[in-house]
C-alpha cells in the first residue's frame, strides 16, 4: 500500500472517506470489493484514535440486555462471528467470569436468564471452520472450583462465578490496517497524515473535499461524487468545518481510560461496580484494566489520562479485587479513547450518565435532510459491529450513485492476513519452515497468512524480538515497505505493538528508528525528535 497523493489529486472517485479508523476503513474495503472507486483520508495515522483506545473485545455486549437493546446485542453476536471469520489470527475467543458476591437467589436468576438469552441470540456463532474459535454456552462454577481457577476472586461473601465466553482482538489496529490494504488491493486510493477540510460543493451538490497534507502544508482537492464523514469523535466538528454550518448530529463524547497491569487473571473478570461494570481482561501476557466512562468536552486530540485518573481507577478496582496487586507501581501503560456516542436530543440525561447512551450507530444522509446533496455521515457505533454499519453505508453510497454494484461479500471474505483454514494448522507450518523461532505465534497472529510474504528474505537477526510484545525488525521492514508507517509512533503503536507494553527499551527504539532513517531518509535531527516525541504517549497529563 503506497501514499499517491498525486492520483489522489488527479483523479475522480465515486466517494471519497474522511477517516481511517475502524467505520472508514470498513467501508473503504466494503465499497473497494463492490467495485467503486474510493478515496480514504486519514488526519493522523489509521487507527490511531478510538479504534486503537478501547478494551478490544469483539462482543456481544451483555450489558447492553439490561437496556432491552435486544436487536443491538443480536446484530453485534453476529458482526462478532463475522471477525472471527474475516481475521481468525486477529481474533480469538476469550472466557469471561462473572463473580457474585453475597447477591443472593434473584440476582443470580436474573443473570443467569441474561445468560441464556445471549446464548441464544449467539446461536450461530460455533458456524466457523476452526473448532479453536468456537464459544462454548455459559455455566456455573461453585466457589471452590472458581477460586481454584482464579484465586484473586476471593473476597467476602463469594458465592461462585458465571462463565461465558466473547472473543477479544489481539490488535485492533491491524484489523483496520488489514481492511485497508485489502481496499487497496481492489483499487482504492488511501494516505494517511492528509486532512479534510472544507466540502467542494456546485449547486448544492458535493464534489469532494480540499484537503491538507500534514506533513508539507500543501493543500489540494480530491474530487468526489460523493463524501462520507467516518470521522469518530471528531464527526460534528469535521461536519461544521466542511459545510460552514452548525450541525444538528452532535456527538457526545465518553472517556474511557484502560490500565495495563502484570497479569492478574487467565480469565476475564467481569465486575458488577455499581451501576456499571469493569473488565480485568487478560491481553498478551498481562492484564487490561478497563474502562471508564464520563463525558468530555474539550478537543478531541487532547483526550489523556490524568494521574487522577489513574488513583480513581485503582482505587475502584481495589474495592472489588482486593487480593490482586493493583499499586500504582504496577501500572505498566494507560491510554484514553474517547467513545463517539450519537445524542438522542436530551443533553441533561446524557452528561449525566454517557453510560447509558445507546451504542448504536447512525448513518445520516445529509442531502436528505437540506444539506449537501452527496455527503453522508457514520456516526457512533462500537468497533465490533463496524462492519455491518460499513455495509448499510456502501448500500447506500450505491444507491445514491446509481451505480450497479456487486453485493456486499465482507461478512464472508476474508482480510488478507485471515486467508487460512485453522490457525494452530498454520502455526505448525511456520514452524517447521523457520524452526527454533520464539517470536513465531506472535508474528502469526500479527501477519495471520501475510507471515510468508513478510519473512521473504529475512536473516535469523530479523527475527529477534525486540521487545516484551515479541515483534521483531522483520515486521518493522515489512511495515516500512508495505502498510505506510511514516513515524516512529505508526510502526511501535500500530504496525506492531512494540510500545504497547510501556516505553520500549532505548536500544530497540533507536534500532526502530535507525531503520525507519534509511527507508525515509531521515536527518540524525528527525530521527532524533521521533524518539523525543514518543515519550509524550508515557506521560500522564496534567
Ligand atoms: C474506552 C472505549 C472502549 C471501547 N471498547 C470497545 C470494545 O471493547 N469493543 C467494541 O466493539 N467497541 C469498543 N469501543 C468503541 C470503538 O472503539 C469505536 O466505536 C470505534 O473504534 C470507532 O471507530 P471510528 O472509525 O468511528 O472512530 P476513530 O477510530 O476515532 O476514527 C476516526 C478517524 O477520523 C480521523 N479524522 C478526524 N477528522 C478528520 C479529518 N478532518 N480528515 C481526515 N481524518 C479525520 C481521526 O484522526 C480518526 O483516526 C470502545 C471505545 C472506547 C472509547
């Protein structure tokens, strides 16, 4: 996948994408395989807001059966069968327990009825070829048994857990990434690091978009006959800069912060706080403390954790897990997202309570409604049902364009990296071609079937990991090659997950970005401050 500004510029495209997380790059890849022509933009790097700072699970979200968002949980069950299909090494089952402390006989029926509905709305979801994805129905698990299993469950008046199972993304970054590589394999035309600005409009009438490239300044025009805002939390603020004009789809945002700690659980812990719930999510060998929800309200780009933050979290998690080591020694990385929720119109409930804001996605017709003929919006929506929301868009981006169009073939095909029938089949395969090799599974699951393509050529130095995640220089040299990593921060957040584990050790940064200077031709200076700049994503804000 090549950065073209110059076809960017030059040609004519049935729809131009403003965004590269999760909504944008679902589409690109849906409309790219039904045959139109797209352009993507992205401001920063792909994936590099809410679609990289969420608690990764692809589910069906339990949760959300207490609101009777019935059609919500059923569409999401299927989307999340639907990952696991599209990147099996990307995706993976992940059994969660449900503790009950001193709650009583109807509480537990209550949950136990919960249970059993979202076994049910998830019927379907054993209908994948790798008996590994499969996701056995709930049970209960008396105390002894559970605490066997997880003695940092102990704690007064425990009773026993619930077990149930959803799946979780080793790295929700490169299922974004994967989309797009697989809209460009089928013709799309993508960068990251260009800006949108305002809406080129004729008679009312949308004919793209000027845009900015971040890195030179220099502006220019993509046109496009139609333009769709998958802008996250910036959606409303990208809308009233393009069209000049107040908005009436305003957003509201949530922050939500996650802890990673050492790990403190082989199982997922879902904790009933209150009138919310916490996860305590093993990740790759260590645990993902998650997550919070208040309203933000300042600028999107500045959403970061707050020692306070920090303090408050713990705090909570301590009152529930008290047998786990959660000092704020322990705290290993933190990060912020902000969750892009649709307003239904009551602002005073809202503020109040972002919570129990709907995670439902909205695709707005802005032509529909008196505004620019030929622009759309996708607004809200949750990760795991990105998909299905991408498909609704291009149904209707190929109605608006009059184009015939193939069907939609996403929820069937697979992303590049998914091309394999089992993945512990596939695992064996590598290793018997590169024996001996740690950092094998690790890459198996970063590059799913692309491994090959990615290892072409490599010398046994290549495959050092450089780091805890166990990513090596050989998946650098890919990234730099093939997947647009133009800073240091897109290859150790994104391409890999080198610095996802807290501040990668200095030796292995300045090997990163070594190489990235040779690719890039980057001064000692540049290389120099694209180091410097990373220790902003280590430091807690003010
Ligand atoms: C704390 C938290 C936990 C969550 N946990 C889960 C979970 O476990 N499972 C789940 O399914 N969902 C979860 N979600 C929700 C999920 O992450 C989001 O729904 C999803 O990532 C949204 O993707 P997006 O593409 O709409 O937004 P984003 O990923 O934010 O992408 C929008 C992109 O648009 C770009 N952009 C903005 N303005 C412009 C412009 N003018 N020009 C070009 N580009 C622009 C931005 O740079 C950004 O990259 C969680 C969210 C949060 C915040």
């Amino acid at each position: 996948m090549q950065r073209d500004l110059h076809r960017l510029s030059s040609q004519n495209f049935d729809v131009l994408i403003v965004g590269g997380g999760a909504t944008g790059a679902f589409v690109a890849r849906d409309a790219a395989l039904r045959g139109l022509s797209v352009a993507l933009v992205e401001a920063r790097d792909f994936a590099s807001a809410t679609s990289a700072h969420n608690s990764k699970l692809a589910h069906g979200g339990l949760r959300y059966l207490r609101n009777l968002e019935i059609s919500l949980v059923r569409e999401s069950l299927r989307e999340r069968r639907g990952l696991m299909r599209m990147a099996p090494h990307l995706v993976r089952p992940l059994p969660f327990l449900l503790p009950l402390y001193g709650a009583g006989f109807a509480e537990r029926a209550k949950l136990k009825a919960g249970l059993t509905l979202y076994d049910l709305l998830s019927y379907d979801r054993n209908r994948l070829e790798d008996p590994s994805q499969h996701l056995p129905g709930h049970r209960w698990l008396k105390a002894g048994e559970a605490l066997a299993r997880e003695p940092v469950l102990a704690g007064e008046g425990f009773e026993g857990t619930f077990e149930y199972y959803d799946a979780q993304m080793y790295s929700p970054e490169r299922i974004v990434l994967e989309n797009l590589l697989d809209a460009d394999g089928h013709g799309a035309a993508i960068a990251n690091y260009v800006a949108a600005g305002k809406l080129l409009l004729r008679d009312g009438k949308v004919e793209g978009c000027s845009v900015r490239d971040t890195f030179t300044g220099d502006s220019f025009d993509i046109r496009a006959r139609t333009v769709l805002a998958a802008a996250g939390p910036w959606a409303d603020l990208f809308l009233e800069q393009a069209t000049g004009e107040a908005t009436a789809h305003k957003l509201i945002r949530s922050k939500g912060i996650h802890l990673l700690m050492p790990q403190i659980s082989q199982t997922a812990l879902t904790i009933e706080a209150g009138s919310g719930h916490l996860f305590a999510l093993p990740w790759r060998g260590h645990t993902l403390l998650a997550t919070t929800d208040t309203e933000f309200s300042g600028d999107p780009a500045t959403a970061a954790v707050s020692e306070s933050d920090i303090e408050s979290f713990l705090a909570t998690f301590r009152k529930y897990l008290p047998a786990a080591p959660l000092g704020r020694e322990h705290v290993e990385f933190f990060y912020a997202g902000l969750r892009p929720l649709v307003s239904d119109g009551s602002p005073k409930k809202e503020t109040k309570d972002s919570y129990n804001v709907s995670r439902r996605a909205e695709l707005v017709n802005h032509g529909a409604e008196g505004g620019p003929d030929g622009l759309f919006s996708a607004l809200g929506g949750k990760y795991t049902t990105s998909r299905g929301l991408a498909q609704t868009v291009t149904d209707a981006l190929v109605k608006k364009l009059g184009k015939k169009a193939a069907p939609c073939s996403t929820a069937k095909t697979p992303l590049p990296g998914g091309r394999f029938d089992r993945f512990e089949d596939m695992v064996k395969g590598f290793q018997k071609t590169w024996p001996g090799i740690a950092s094998l599974r690790n890459m198996a699951h970063m590059l799913g079937a692309r491994l090959p393509e990615a290892l072409k050529g490599v010398r046994l130095t290549d495959l050092v990991p450089l780091g805890p995640s166990g990513d090596t220089p050989a998946q650098v040299r890919f990234a730099l090659e093939q997947e647009m990593a133009l800073t240091l921060e897109d290859v150790v957040m994104r391409r890999t997950s080198l610095g996802q584990f807290g501040k990668p050790d200095p030796a292995a940064l300045e090997m990163v970005a070594g190489m990235m200077a040779a690719h890039l031709g980057w001064t000692a200076d540049k290389k120099a401050a694209e180091i410097a700049s990373l220790d902003r994503l280590y430091r807690v804000s003010a």
